[in-house]
C-alpha cells in the first residue's frame, strides 16, 4: 500500500522526522529559513497532511489550492495560524499540542516575571559592560515578588500554572480575569481570585498575559490599558505578540508610566519594534518559553502521532475542530 504524502514544514528532530518516515511518504523542509506562502502552497500539492510550527498561515486561499490536505498538525498549543472555520469548511482537521508544554512554560513565565521585576538583564548589561564600580543603596532595586499581587490575564492551564507558583511558592495575591470564571474548586486551588480587567490592570503589581490571540485580544493592552496600570507595575507576555501594542508599550516604558516588562513574544516577530530594542526596562526573549528539550520533543512527538493517529486510523488524538470529520 502506498504512503500517504505529508510536509513537515520546518526542521524538527531527527527522531520524529523518522517516526514519521516509517507511515508517510515525507517532504521536510531542512533549512533554516521558513516556507514562503508560494513554497508552502507548492509543497503542499498532493500531500495529506502538514506539519506545522504555529508560523505557517492556513487559510481558505491555501486550503483551495491544496484539495488533497486533510489535516494540520501544529507544533504548538497556540493556533492562530489557522483559520479554523475555514479549515472546517474545507473538512481540513486542525491539531494542537495542549498539556505537554502547560508547567515548562508557566515556569518561564515566572522567570520571566522575576527577571523583570528584579531587573537581572539591566543589571548584567551593567556588569559586563564594567561599570560596576561602587555599591549603592538602590542600585537596581527592583519590585518585591513575594507577597505582591499578581495579575494574570488569560486563566487556561498555562495561567492556572502560573497562579500557582504566585499563590503556593511565593504568597502571591492572585488575581485574574478570563472569558469565563473558573469553577470554584479550580479557583481555590489556583488561589486564585476572578476580577473585572479594569481591576486587574489597576491592581496587579505583576500582570502576565497568557491568553490566546484572536481578533478579540488584538492590543487588549494599548495605551489606554496601560495608562490604568501602577507606575511600579511590571508586564509579562508569554502569550502572543499582538495582544500588546508593541508601540505604545515601548512609550510607556520610555516614559516610566509602568516599571518593566518581560516579552518572550512580539507583534511581527522575528522582528522586534525598534522602540524596545533601546528601552532598557525590559527583558526580550526570542519566543522560548516552551524551549525545553524534553518539553519540545514531547509537543513534536504529539503533533506527529496527531498525524499518525488521523491518517492512519482515522482518530486524532487533540482535535480543534472535529466538527470537520463530519
Ligand atoms: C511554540 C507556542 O514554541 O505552543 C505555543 O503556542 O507559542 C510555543 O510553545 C511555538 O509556537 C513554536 O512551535
């Protein structure tokens, strides 16, 4: 029997690529550099299914030139690459990686979170560059953690993670809002308090952004948002780029409005606003929160038995959309 045709379409390790290789006839893209839309679309052709990584946009104009394509699989929690009502339309299957990366990436947030608020990059800049030479009573004094009220905006499993480690591991005040309130059981063992956004932005000493981007969230924090929050306060996204307005936030940073931000995720990346780049009160990261080995392989090892599941048997193990199996 011939093998179905699938793209992965980024490098991934070797050994998924060759789990992969013993049920399908596989095309990968090696290099180091991203498919174009046109590579992606021409790739494509004939194939079943596609391994994605979170940056390739499946859309209705792809899902029309690629009639063969019967299921996305991406390399990620987050799908905002694809455009699920028309995946559906096109009976197209979209899976995610949910749950393997969940306590991988709120421990980063919370690094993150701490790196922020104690300034641990501004300080080492400092160092390396020599300008150490006295001590100073507030010298990179930065906000206190412990005790503190942290604010998480986006209460899925990656918030609860980090309402948690605030909660149980640093005697945080814990509060968040979401869509939809937890179940009273879940809150109390996030020990965490639900709250209307306006109060969330006006009483988090440390706000974290974890949830996922859509239309909806496009610049949930722009000017006006971060006007509302403390001058001492400190901004984390682990979530998307595009949920903050790159801009305004580098203006508010430049202008002290808030104290520090923590970004591992930014609109139009790999690119990086410009204006962050020269404030010094943040800390950049490359979109590495989930960067483990062991939790990296795990997503990829789910993305690709998604495929294997579907296109051999017919069941997905993490559907988004199984209303397009009919
Ligand atoms: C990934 C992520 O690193 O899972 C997500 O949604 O943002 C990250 O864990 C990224 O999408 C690459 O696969």
């Amino acid at each position: 029997m011939t093998k179905p045709a699938i793209l992965v379409a980024r490098s991934i390790f070797p050994e998924v690529l060759q789990k992969l290789r013993r049920h399908f006839e596989v095309e990968s893209n090696d290099g180091d550099q991203p498919l174009s839309r046109e590579q992606l679309i021409s790739k494509l052709q004939g194939k079943a299914g596609a391994f994605t990584t979170g940056g390739e946009r499946i859309d209705a104009g792809l899902l029309k030139a690629c009639p063969q394509l019967r299921i996305c699989a991406n390399m990620a929690v987050g799908f905002n690459n694809f455009d699920l009502p028309a995946m559906t339309a096109a009976k197209v299957l979209g899976t995610n990686t949910p749950d393997v990366l969940t306590e991988t990436t709120a421990d980063f947030g919370f690094a993150l979170l701490m790196a922020t608020a104690r300034r641990m990059t501004e300080s080492e800049h400092f160092l390396r560059a020599g300008q150490w030479k006295k001590w100073a009573y507030d010298m990179f004094a930065g906000a206190e953690v412990h005790g503190s009220t942290l604010g998480i905006l986006g209460m899925g499993r990656i918030g609860q993670g980090i309402a948690r480690r605030g909660a149980h591991g640093f005697g945080m005040k814990v509060i968040y809002h979401n869509r939809s309130r937890l179940a009273p059981q879940l809150e109390k063992e996030c020990g965490a308090t639900y709250v209307g956004k306006e109060q969330l932005l006006r009483e988090a000493d440390h706000l974290v952004l974890v949830l996922p981007y859509s239309k909806e969230s496009h610049h949930a924090i722009g000017a006006a948002e971060l006007a509302q929050m403390k001058p001492t306060a400190t901004l984390v996204n682990i979530a998307r780029g595009g949920i903050v307005d790159d801009a305004a936030l580098a203006k508010a940073l430049r202008e002290k409005r808030i104290a520090a931000a923590g970004l591992d995720v930014f609109e139009g990346e790999p690119q990086v606003h410009p204006d962050l780049l020269t404030v010094p009160n943040v800390v950049l990261t490359p979109h590495i929160a989930s960067a483990t080995i062991k939790t990296r392989l795990a997503m990829a090892n789910l993305a690709a038995d998604n495929l294997v599941a579907f296109l051999t048997q017919g069941r997905p193990l993490t559907p988004l959309n199984p209303e397009a199996l009919g």
